[in-house]
C-alpha cells in the first residue's frame, strides 16, 4: 500500500483541510507511514500569515524533500496560493495546489470518484476540528487572508451535521466549530443565515441523537457575539463550551484605526462585559499586536489597561512583523525590535497573572473535561488529564477507560494555571 506523511502549518483551518486530504488519500488505500519510514507521498499544508510563516514553509519544504529523497511532494494552503510563482523554485515540489479546484483534480486524477463531503477522523485526537466556513473580506491593514481567500463560503448545514454525527460514531466527544472568519458564516448563503442559526441546528441534532459531544465555538469578533448565540450558550452549558476567542489586537483606539479594525475599544469591553454578565464563569481568550507601527509608550499602556480590565483567560501575544502586500508594510514610525520584545514581556507577565487568576476563580467549582492523555504518576493510582469547557488543563484520579470521555470534575486544587480535581460522586459522563 503507498505511504503517506502530512506536516500541517498554521491554524485550525488548515489543520482540518490536511484531515480531509487525509480521508481521501486513504479512500484510494494510502496508509500513514511510520515516523521513521520514508513516505510514497508528503503532504505540506502551509501558512502564509507573516513572513515568518514564509519562511517556515521553504524550511519545510526542503527538509520534508531531504527526509524523503523518493516522494512526492504536495503543497497546499495558502502560501501556495500567495505564492505561486515560487512554485519553479522548488523543483522537488510535484504538485502545487494553489485552489480547491486544483486539489479537487488532484484527487480525482488519483481516482477517486467521489470526493469526501467531510473528515471521518482527525488524527490521534479527542477533539476534531470541523470547517464551517472559508474566506475573509474585512481587510484589516495587516492580514494578508482576505487576498489568499477572498470568497466566502459556508459549508451547507446538512454536510456539517453529516460530518459531526461520523466523528461522533467514530469516538470524539469534542467538535471545535472553526472557519477563517467564522462570524460571517452564512453571509453568502441563500438565503442568509447566521452562525446562531447554525449552532441551534447543531444542538438541535445533538439532543435528539443523544450524542455524547460537546461543542467549542473557535475564533469570532466580539461584534460577531450576538444575544442569540450568548443565549445558547447559557441554555446548552454543557453541550457549549463557556469559551470565547474574540480579537482583540489593541486597547488603544488610535492604533485600532491604523490596523483598520472594525471595532474600537469602548464597544469591544462593552461587548465583553455583557457577555460576562450573561455567562457563568465564561472563559474569554483574545488577541494582541505589540509594536504595531506608531505604537508609543501610552497606546501600549492602553491596550494593558484593557487586558487588566477584562480579566482575559488567556491572551495570546503577538509582536509586528511586517507582512508584504498589506497596507501595514508600508506604515511609518516602526517600534524597534527591543521594544517591542520588552512590551511582549511585560504584557506576557500580565497576562499570566490574570490566566492564575482565572484559573483560582474555579477552586470549587465543579467543570466538564475532556480526558485526553493518561498522567505518568510512578505509582498504579489511575490519572487523566485533558482539557476543560472553559480551556484550561485539568487533571484528575479516573479510571483508564475514561480516557476520551467527558466527565464532570470537581476543582480541589490549582497550581499556576492549571486544576486538579475529583471525580463528581457518581462520576458522571454528562452528556448522551
């Protein structure tokens, strides 16, 4: 049987397109390779939302070639597609799939008759990534997506459900709703429809199948929050995950309207502060950009002061690089690399401070977890850990055949950021 290896770049998205690609390949009997084997065909699925992404593609590309000198190689995702005049420099690139219609005659040229309507697995994982929706329009002056995936699509519900109900068969109990800008799901549909919508008809299915799954809704804008979906989410605390991304990127409303941010602060902490008003607990994560260009001394303490407010459960900290053919690139008043670093720092240490809070505001309280991995404790006492509703680490004493179960803990302990726990009495898998 032919071989195959995939290395997958960058973010969810891509994740779940490698997973597809995947699930056709072994419908015309691919087989994955064993680390340590060459493969017949190597599959690089690629990121090109910095430059540093650029470069860690040809890196990959080069090695993934040196590893295995006999393969074919595939490059997909979007540095393909931004970058398709690279495509003669690497002569041991076989297949440059720059759209779907590529890989789609790809697939078909390989014989498959029938392309995969959705994934039925996701590799070795208890949670499985689920594509909603594709491409992005909004434009803001430093992304560089909405010119790698410009059209918007949205996955027609009845392949979603389709989907879900497989992976439920097939052993995950954690679907991740994700897309490039999820929000505007259902925008290009006829008619509209919305992301609510779709999360209604999802638990809707659920319910009525009494599938043992629960749902995180992955990154939105805090715009995108509508009072619908904050009511399901109250109604369904189980079945919905009480965690929020929403994109931040900076406190300060002069360098919101430089990155052409549709929101400025005052309505982003308004939104999320209803939405902690109305969630119990809700875990919200965000985005930050550190020395965005023109970025002074008192823009950052602004975007401090807004972190430190909203109390964010996480925040994921990025610093400026310049991203060739966006309006970004070409912005004056550059912060210098050592700055920016020390603001790096310095919200880091914030933002870790508030995630321990965050973390110690749950002593007591009993959440849901996905156990994924069996703890290695020296001793015959059974531990699992896995991955909370509200995103955090949490471990357990549980039986080995809990793993890759929900169940409902009870928090006992926390260390930094991470809970320790007891087994509700009876243990309880929640759901189905």
């Amino acid at each position: 049987m032919p071989t195959l290896k995939t290395l997958t770049l960058g973010c969810k998205v891509n994740q779940y397109e490698t997973e597809y690609v995947r699930c056709a390949l072994q419908r015309l009997g691919y087989v994955d390779a064993p680390e340590s084997d060459r493969a017949d065909l190597v599959l690089l699925n690629t990121c090109t939302v910095t430059a540093q992404s650029d470069l860690k593609t040809r890196k990959a590309i080069r090695k993934m070639a040196k590893e295995n000198p006999c393969a074919e190689i595939l490059v997909m995702g979007c540095f393909a597609k931004s970058r398709p005049e690279e495509a003669a420099k690497f002569p041991e690139v076989a297949h440059w799939v720059s759209d779907n219609e590529t890989l789609e005659r790809f697939l078909i040229d390989r014989g498959l008759a029938v392309l995969p309507r959705g994934i039925t697995a996701f590799a070795e994982r208890h949670r499985a990534f689920v594509k909603a929706q594709d491409g992005c329009t909004v434009g803001c002056s430093y992304c560089i997506i909405p010119k790698v995936r410009p059209r918007l699509q949205s996955r027609p519900p009845e392949h979603l459900l389709e989907e879900i109900q497989t992976l439920s068969d097939n052993g995950y109990r954690e679907i991740v709703l994700t897309g490039i800008h999820l929000g505007h799901y259902g925008v290009d549909s006829v008619p509209k429809s919305n992301l609510a919508e779709l999360v209604r008809r999802i638990l809707d299915h659920l319910e009525q199948r009494s599938l043992p799954i629960r749902l995180r809704i992955s990154s939105l804008e805090a715009v995108e929050v509508s009072e619908e979906l904050i009511e399901l989410i109250r109604a369904f605390p189980q079945r919905i995950c009480p965690h929020l991304h929403l994109s931040m990127q900076s406190g300060s409303d002069d360098i919101l309207r430089k990155m052409k941010r549709r929101w400025l602060s005052g309505p982003f902490i308004e939104k999320c502060r209803y939405i902690q008003s109305w969630l119990d607990q809700v875990a919200l994560s965000t985005d930050v950009i550190v020395g965005f260009p023109g970025e002074t001394d008192r823009h950052f303490r602004e975007t401090c002061e807004v972190v430190e407010q909203l109390g964010f459960s996480k925040t994921h900290i990025f610093r400026f690089s310049p991203r060739a053919g966006t309006e970004a690139a070409a912005l004056p008043d550059r912060v210098p690399p050592a700055i920016q670093k020390e603001r790096a720092a310095e919200l880091a240490a914030i933002a870790e401070r508030l995630r321990e809070q965050y973390a110690g505001s749950l002593l007591g309280k009993t959440v849901q977890i996905l156990f994924e991995t069996e703890e290695q404790t020296g001793t015959t006492k059974s531990v699992l850990s896995g991955t909370s509703d509200r995103y955090l680490k949490t471990t357990a004493a549980a039986p080995p055949m809990m793993l890759g179960q929900l169940a409902d803990v009870r928090i006992t302990e926390v260390r930094g950021e991470e809970l320790f726990g007891e087994l509700t009495a009876p243990a309880s898998a929640p759901l189905g």
